[in-house]
C-alpha cells in the first residue's frame, strides 16, 4: 500500500479524512496526472487529512490478507472517499 502526506486540517475547521483510491497503470495519463493530481494537490493546499490507496501498486503486495485488512481499516477511518 502506498501511502502519501498526511496533514491535518487547521483548529477550528471541521476534520473531514478523505481517501484517495486510484488504480491506473499510467503515471502519465490524463487520470492519474490530471484527475488524481488535482484532487492531490488542494487536499494538500487546504491542509486536509487524507490517505491514498494505489491499487495498480497494490497489486504486488504478496500478503494479500494483510493488505485487505489495511483497506478495511481506511474505509473505516475516513469520513470521505
């Protein structure tokens, strides 16, 4: 599982935990370089709490019970997806 900055939100505003999930093999395309990067970047510059999840990394993970109960866990710990 890949896991990218994590910030949290400023004192006063409500916490929201957002979770990312892409899945696209090509770093270069308009999905993963448009769409993901976008979302990325004003995650990062309103200083929101956020995961991501890679499933197109993922995929090589060996202990597959281990990475479903990763999952699991950050469905569960966000508030947005």
């Amino acid at each position: 599982m890949r896991r990218y900055l994590k910030k949290d939100s400023p004192m006063g505003k409500k916490k929201f935990k957002h979770l990312v999930v892409i899945g696209h093999p090509d770093k270069k395309s308009f999905c993963y370089n448009g769409i993901f990067s976008t979302i990325v970047r004003e995650l990062e510059d309103n200083n929101e709490t956020f995961e991501i999840i890679d499933v197109y990394e993922d995929k090589l993970h060996r202990n597959r019970e281990e990475l479903i109960e990763d999952y699991k866990k950050l469905v569960n710990w966000s508030t947005h997806i």
